[in-house]
C-alpha cells in the first residue's frame, strides 16, 4: 500500500491504528493495528463504532494520537 493512512484510536484498547478509506465515503475502511501490524476490513459503521480518527479526539485525549508515530515511521519501523 503506497497511500498514506491517517491515526485513529481504538475504543476498546486505546491503542492507536492507522486506517484507509478504500475509496469513497460509502467504502470499507482498512485498519492496521499499531502492535501487530494485522489490517482488519471494516465497514464504516463498524469502525466508527471501534476507532476515533485523530481529528475527532476530545483535546484530552489527542496526546494519545500525538505520541504515534506517522503512518510511514510505523512502516519504516516494522520493515514494510
């Protein structure tokens, strides 16, 4: 995948993932978990009912984002 993914944090762990719309605002979404490096297909009522994207956080909580490296640190990291 060559196209950048944006942060977003997970409801459940507070971990953040990085995602993708895959094409327009009706499509699925791939999410990739920051730890694992597994991608999970979701559609965009199931990821808006398990991730916050960054730009959505409460400012109480956008340092959790911050602290995340960028999409193509993480995958520089993980050797992609």
């Amino acid at each position: 995948m060559s196209e950048a993914c944006q942060k977003a944090v997970s409801l459940r762990t507070s971990r953040v993932a990085y995602y993708r719309q895959c094409g327009n605002a009706r499509s699925d979404y791939e999410v990739f978990d920051s730890e694992t490096g597994e991608m999970t297909r979701l559609s965009p009522r199931q990821f808006e009912a398990m991730y916050v994207p960054d730009w959505k956080l409460p400012p109480h909580m956008r340092h959790i984002a911050s602290a995340a490296p960028s999409w193509w640190d993480w995958k520089a990291r993980r050797g992609a």
